[in-house]
C-alpha cells in the first residue's frame, strides 16, 4: 500500500526498534569459522570473505526475493494452445471485462443509493445508522469480490465484535482489505492514497472507522500507536484490522511483523491469506503498477482464487516482550498460509538499513583483529 | 543486447560468455540476466547505484561504498565480468586481482600503506582508532619485509595472498 515514491533517504532509529536481531538470521560466514592464531600481514589484507558476502547479495538476496512477481507460467506456446489462449484473452477482455464492469456500476449505484441517505438522513440516530453503513460496505466489498470473480474460501470462526481486540493479516495487496471486508465490517488501518482510492478512503472507509498513518512521517508512529490504542478500547467501534507487515509482500514470504499492533494490550487475532496462483497472481507490486492499473488486470483475469483462514486468537504470554509476540504470530500465520519468514523489515523498501548494522559488522572485524593481535 | 526486452537470445549468451572467460555456464548467465533485469528496474540497461543500495544487505557492508564504485553503471556484459571473479572456475590470481582493486582505489596499480588504511578503516569503524589501525599495520608490514613507505603491487599481493586455500565464491542460483 503505497505510491510510486521511492523515498531513499537514511531510516530513523525509530524503525531500530522494531527488530531483532537480524544477524541470527542472515548466513554470515566471518562468524562461522573465527579465525585463530597470531595475526599476520594476509589475514589483514585478505577480504575474501567479506568480498563474498556482498557479491552474493548482490547475486540473490532475500529481500528482493520477497517482492518479486511470479506470474503463472505460460501455457500458449504450441499450435493448438496459442489459438485457444487468444480465445481466452477475446472473452476475457470483450465478454468477462465488460459484464463484470457493469456488475460493479450496479454495485455502486446500489450502494450509493443507500448509503448517501443513510449517511445524511440518520445523523440522529448513530446506532442504526453504523449498522447499516456497515452491512453496506460490507456488500459494496462483496460487488468488488464479484467483479474479480473471487473465489473466496473462508475457514474458521466468523470474527464478532468484541471490544479489546484486533485482527492482523499478512499483506500482499490492497485487495486483502477488501476480501476480510466483504465478510465483516473492519475498521482499517491505511496509508492516505491519492487519487480515487484517497476519496474512496475520507468518505466512505471513513463511516466504518479509519486510522491514517504516514510511512514518510518520524512522529507519526507515536500519533498512531494513541490512535491504535483509543480504537481498540472502545466497545462499539469495529474490530480494528492491521497489517503489520507495513507493504505487499508477494505472498511467499513475510517479513517482519511491527510491533503497535502487538502493544495494545489487546487480544490478537490472527488471519492467514493465501491466493493460488492459478489464474493470476494477486500481488500487488507497487513499484510495477499503480492501483488501478492493478484492478483492471485482476478483472481481466478468470478468478481470483484464494483461502482466508481465522486462526485461535493470542495473548501476549507472561514475559514475552512485544516483538516476541509479533514473531510467534507472525509465525502461526506463516505456517497456516505456507509463507517463509525472512527477518527483513518491509519499510526498507523505501529507506536505507540503519547504520547499527554495519557498525555491528564492523565491531566484530575489529573485535577479531585486536583479539588476535594478543595472541603470540 | 535487447534491452526493451528481457529476453536473451542464444548469441547474446555466448556474446557474453566469451567475455567473462567461459567462467559462467550458460544457466548461470541465464540467470544473472533475471536477476540484473530485476535489479535494473526501468530497464535502463545498467544497474545505477541506487538500485544497488536498495538490496539491504548489500546497503549495510562495510565495503559497499567501494564496491559501488566498480559496478556502478555497468551494462549487463560488464556485471557479468565482475562476478566471474566470484566463480568456482576462477583462478587464484584472478581473485587476488580484484581484492587489489578493491584496494587500489585511484587505480595507478600500487596499493600505498594510506590505500590499506583506508580499508581497514571501512572495515573496522570507530571501533579501533586510527593510531592503532596504524600500529598494527606498519608491523604486520614490517613482519612481512616490507616498510609503511612500500608501494604493494600485484605481485605482491599474490606472494602475500596467494595460499591455495582462497576461497571467495559465489553459487548463482539456477532454477
């Protein structure tokens, strides 16, 4: 969930906190095998190693493995298939394209006819008038759904309305949002978009409760975290739902769970998705397309097919710290959605590693050195 | 080279096989040209420095800013090159070599006793000072026979490096 802007500048310590150490993750051969015994001219100038170290991450790394499209393969490429998939492209584009359009206007006249009223006419009575913003949201996303040909499987217990909770998903494209929201009313937690999907956000996300959060902004995350908080503990506000990944990640991999969702001193209720990639794949790559660039092709494609699992909700255990409990969630839904977990914080997307690590790199090299300079 | 499109035909690999030597086989070439069409993200036909600092692990190494300056801007040909020093198949020497261009920075061939400071700064930090870097670097150079005013060629990185036991190589993931 973001624009088009890459903004390349040094990240704050802040983001600092919302890791551990990554180190124990990465394969990092200097601190395999320590190197012994008197220090000579050759093991001071032989930066093999470290050489190593950076050419393989410049060959293969797990962070750009993470938002990496993998579009199915294709399957047009002999005498008979190529004439079947042009077939296939004709309907979807002239058949399937315009009915699912027109099934969507519908959903929106529909949904626009009773919302606006409700919302202008109900003022007084804010009870009846959520209750019916919410079912309508609910069926404006259930069109959406529709217009995709979603082929949505849900398992597990529908998610209810009880204060003191939130809901945290993994992330792979804006869509999710709209999947978990057909079948209950969410509030969200968002970055302001520009644009359509920006109206779409003040006017009508707006009535089943939203939080804005802005990626490029220091102070924001504290702003946040009291917006997180006061939502969370008010009885008849919509369960809030939270991607703590922070940005799409292509729905093989997770990174780092933050942590403000983890610290509100609520029950954590997590939900794993997973799209098949059969027909097309769901991620949404925010460097690659714009939002809308990215609806058009999933209601060009056949189906959008994938599963929604609500999983057992979590407590935060007895000594457990915040971002402990971040990672064994992070874990359950990784497991449940057969995602792998690599120790990557999302945000790196738009920012530099903090210095902190390389230090850490450079304080075990010099540490070696002046160890074994004692050593006769 | 095609670069609008992300397909290589046949001749373009042996193109570029034969200039890194036959170091890479096919597959691998196949492969690194993925991942440089990934790196590489408007398709410029050259990974710029920015595109390299956004792999975070290549970000955070101590040597990155020196590395950057060898591969910044480089066509897909001329990566390859680089990384043929980083195969299985690559011979000692030429190993040796880009560690001594590593450290020869302004490239005029010598590596000055303030050219090792240098990385050894990049290398250590704050974390040792520059007096002792400095101590420790003119014995170590006094144990080997040469003095802290000695220019270090080539060939004496080999003699002081070159143990068959150098290993710097990289797997290119083949699918």
């Amino acid at each position: 969930m973001s624009s088009n802007q890459g903004k390349l500048k040094p990240s704050s310590s802040e983001l600092d906190l919302d890791r551990p150490n990554i180190e124990d993750y990465l394969p990092s051969g200097a601190s395999i095998q320590e190197p012994h015994g008197k220090l000579r001219l050759s093991d001071l100038l032989d930066i093999s190693p470290i050489l190593t170290e950076a050419a393989g991450a410049i060959v293969d790394d797990s962070f750009t493995r993470c938002f990496k499209s993998n579009s199915p393969e294709p399957w047009n490429w002999n005498v008979y298939l190529f004439p079947l998939w042009c077939f296939g492209v004709v309907f979807r584009y002239l058949i399937l394209f315009p009915a699912r359009a027109i099934v969507l206007t519908i959903g929106w006249i529909i949904f626009l006819s009773c919302f606006i009223p409700v919302h202008f006419l109900l003022k007084g009575n804010d009870a009846l008038r959520k209750k019916l913003e919410r079912v309508l949201v609910e069926l404006i996303c259930s069109f959406f759904v529709a217009s995709w040909t979603g082929v949505v499987k849900y398992h597990g217990p529908r998610p209810s309305m009880r204060p003191k909770q939130v809901f945290v998903a993994n992330h792979t494209s804006m869509i999710d949002f709209i999947i978990l929201e057909q079948m209950t009313a969410f509030a969200v937690i968002m970055q302001k978009h520009p644009g359509w999907v920006g109206l779409l956000q003040s006017t009508i996300l707006e009535s089943v409760g939203c939080i804005w959060f802005n990626r490029s902004e220091a102070k924001d995350r504290e702003i946040v975290a009291k917006k997180l908080r006061e939502h969370s503990q008010g009885a008849d506000n919509n369960p809030l739902l939270i991607f703590p990944e922070g940005t799409c990640v292509n729905n093989q991999y997770s990174v780092m769970f933050k942590k403000g969702a983890f610290e509100l001193g609520c029950t954590v209720c997590p939900v794993a998705i997973k799209y098949n990639k059969i027909f097309v794949d769901a991620f949404w790559n925010s460097r690659k397309q714009s939002f809308t660039m990215h609806l058009l092709q999933l209601m060009t494609s056949w189906a959008v097919v994938c599963d929604v699992w609500y999983l057992e909700p979590q407590n935060l255990r007895p000594g457990e710290t915040a971002i402990e409990f971040a990672e064994r969630v992070r874990d359950i839904i990784s497991v449940r959605a057969g995602l792998r977990k690599v120790p990557w914080d999302g945000y790196l997307k738009y920012s530099r590693p903090s210095p902190k690590h390389r230090e850490r790199k450079q304080q075990s090299f010099a540490e070696s050195v002046l160890r074994r300079l004692e050593e006769k | 080279m095609g670069n609008s499109s992300s397909m290589l035909t046949q001749y373009d690999i042996e193109e570029v096989q034969q200039h890194c030597q036959r170091l890479f086989s096919q597959q691998e070439i196949v492969s690194l040209y993925e991942r440089f069409c990934q790196l590489d993200r408007n398709a410029k036909g050259f990974i710029s420095a920015d595109e390299f600092l956004s792999v975070p692990e290549f970000a955070m190494h101590p040597l990155s800013q020196r590395l950057l300056k060898m591969v910044d801007g480089l066509n897909f040909k001329d990566f390859v090159a680089f990384l043929s020093a980083f195969s299985a198949k690559a011979s000692v020497q030429m190993k040796i070599k880009l560690i001594f261009k590593v450290y020869d920075s302004d490239g005029n061939g010598k590596v000055s006793f303030n050219d090792i400071l240098e990385v050894l700064r990049d290398l250590s930090g704050s974390f040792i000072s520059d007096n002792q870097r400095e101590q420790v670097l003119t014995q170590l150079l006094k144990e080997a026979g040469y003095s802290k005013d000695s220019y270090l060629t080539l060939d004496d990185f080999i003699k002081v490096l070159g143990s068959p036991g150098l290993k710097m190589e990289v797997e290119v993931p083949v699918d």
